[in-house]
C-alpha cells in the first residue's frame, strides 16, 4: 500500500517538474 502511495506522489511530483520547466 504505501508503495503504491509513493509512486503516486512520485508521478505527482514529476509533473510539477514539468509544469516549472
């Protein structure tokens, strides 16, 4: 479960980073 969590927030993240960029 908290894998799955975590690359959820992982995903999440690297579209933040594409978004900035």
């Amino acid at each position: 479960m908290t894998n799955g969590v975590g690359l959820w927030r992982f995903h999440i993240n690297n579209e933040l980073l594409i978004v900035k960029l």
